[in-house]
C-alpha cells in the first residue's frame, strides 16, 4: 500500500500537521507513505488532538481521504482502534453513516500498515 505522497496528499498532511513546517525547515525529512497513521500515531497526543486536527479538514479533504482508503490507497491498518474510531465517527457526521461503516469494514479487514 506503499506511494509516493500526491501534492494534495502533502497539503492536507500540512493541514493536519501544521508544525512539519517547522521541521521542514530545519532540514528534517519525513517521507510518510500514507497521511493518517502518521498523523495519529506520532504527531497526536491523543485521539482529542487527532480529532482536532482532523477537524481542520474540508468535507472534501475528508472525502478523498476516504476515498483514497476506500479504494486502498491510504492505511489505516495500523491506527490504534481509539483513533480508527475517531476517523470513522467523523466521517459518519461529515460525509454519511454509510461510508463510515465502509471504511471501518476495510479497517477491520486487515489491510496492511504502512506509516
């Protein structure tokens, strides 16, 4: 399920991770291969923080990114279950009941874990 971030994939993760700005510009280099996995488990302090910053994000940000898991693209495969609830929630108030409940079938059935 490994890629290469799209620039929209890199605007949104600027989105949800404001401070990489920051360690951009200290020289850090981060190459994630999904936008999820690493926003919850190495730059949220908790599942409120991660449901803060995926508050941040348009209905249609949250659509692609339910797109891109919906058609495999985008893991949440190794999300804690706390913060694949977080994410399945929001989506049910954002977008529809019925694509949260897509979303959490493709999460529980085990596709990888690709941060």
């Amino acid at each position: 399920m490994a890629r290469e971030l799209s620039d929209r994939d890199r605007q949104i993760l600027m989105k949800l991770v404001p401070e990489l700005e920051e360690l951009i510009s200290k020289g850090i280099e981060l190459e994630y291969r999904n936008i999820l996995p690493p926003v919850a488990n190495h730059h949220s302090r908790d599942e409120n923080d991660f449901e803060r910053r995926l508050s941040a994000l348009s209905d249609e940000d949250m659509r692609y990114l339910a797109d891109l898991v919906l058609e495999g693209t985008e893991s949440t495969g190794c999300l804690y279950p706390e913060f694949a609830e977080v994410f399945f929630a929001l989506a049910a108030t954002r977008l529809s009941s019925d694509v949260a409940d897509r979303l959490r079938e493709a999460y529980e059935s085990g596709l990888g874990c690709e941060v």
